[in-house]
C-alpha cells in the first residue's frame, strides 16, 4: 500500500497494490497493521455507512464535535467521487485549507480523515458506491455542516462527469442551507488543532 499525506496535516491517501488475473483482481481494502505504520495508531471501528449517489450529488461539508468528532477511512467501490477535506482545526497551520482526491473503481485508493477535518463528497459517476469506516457511531447531536459552496473555502469542485458531460451540484436541502465557515466559527463549534491531536494521540 501506498501512502501520501494530504495538505491537511493528519489526512492520507492510500493506494493499495492490486493482483490481477484472467479471472479479476483482488486487493487488500483495509489492514490495521499498514493503517498503524502509516498514522501511528490503530484505527477502532465503531460503524460502517455505504453511501449511493446519482453523478452531480454533492454531501458536505460535515464534521462531527469533538469530542469524540470522527475519523474515517473512505473509499470508492464503484463510480467515482471527487473527495475533499477540509482543515477546521483552529490553530492548524492549515486552517481553512483543503485537499481532494479522486476515488474511483479503477486506482481504488481511500483517505483517511482524522478527527476534527470536515469531508465532502462530489460523485462523478451513476450509481456511484462509497463507503465509510467510522471510528465512532453517528451522534445527530454533535453533527453539523458547512456550506459546500462557501466561497471563502473555495474548493474547485469538478464540472464534469466521469464521461465528460457537464455536472450541476446537488446538494439535500440540510447542505444547502449550511451556513458559512465564518459562520460555524462564531458559534463556537470548530474543534482546536491541540485537542484534535492530543484526541487522535490517545488512541
């Protein structure tokens, strides 16, 4: 398995090693054990989401509070999405910044985002499978979204589909009534960079 560290300190993308043959392929999805090597600590399992998503459906920006906020590790099994993270760590030299990578059936790579980052799908594909391992069960209390659109985030979200025809955003009614960053911010809701970190080291 390949690792690379994203823009946002903590988050990785992983690329596994595919075998192929005359009958298909098979790849190692998850291992604790690279996991560990790569992050510095395991990586506890608490639930399990599969998303499907017509091409254009766009889901973020969600975080969770912290704490206990929400690791995950993401990835594509069939289709493709544009994922994005989102440093709202106050006090993270990369706050306000985001990385994306492309998930997809083809490279069949994952991200691994660390507690307290916001995430964002684009599906670019029909149909398009992802799914989440979460390091803790979904809270509705401690959930909360930022617009996907915020133009001080300013994340280039892609125009095209997979097969190149033009895409619109769409967003459920609950993303597209987030409020801004700033706006999250005033209310007291972003995590700090020190507590996602010493959070993330105790594991």
């Amino acid at each position: 398995m390949l690792v690379r560290e994203l823009a946002v300190p903590g988050a990785l993308e992983l690329t596994p090693v595919q075998h192929d043959d005359d009958r298909g392929l098979f790849l190692e999805w998850f291992r604790q054990d690279a996991f560990t090597d790569a992050t510095g600590h395991p990586f506890t399992l608490a639930q399990a989401n599969c998303s499907v998503s017509r091409v254009g459906t766009l889901r973020g920006i969600h975080f969770a509070e912290l704490p206990p906020s929400q690791a995950k590790f993401v990835s594509c099994v069939h289709g493709a999405a544009y994922d994005v993270v989102i440093d709202l760590r106050v006090g993270s030299p990369a706050f306000g910044h985001w990385d994306a990578v492309q998930l997809d059936d083809v490279d069949r790579r994952a991200i691994y985002l660390p507690e307290g980052v916001g995430h964002a799908v684009l599906a670019l594909a029909g149909e398009t499978v992802v799914t989440y391992l979460c390091s803790t069960p979904y809270a509705p209390e401690r959930e909360h979204a930022i617009h996907a659109l915020d133009p001080t985030l300013a994340i280039t979200w892609p125009t095209t589909a997979r097969d190149g025809s033009a895409i619109t955003p769409l967003l459920s009614a609950t993303d597209e009534a987030a409020p801004t960053l700033a706006e999250v911010q005033a209310r007291g809701l972003l995590p700090t960079y020190a507590d996602a970190l010493a959070l993330t080291r105790s594991r």
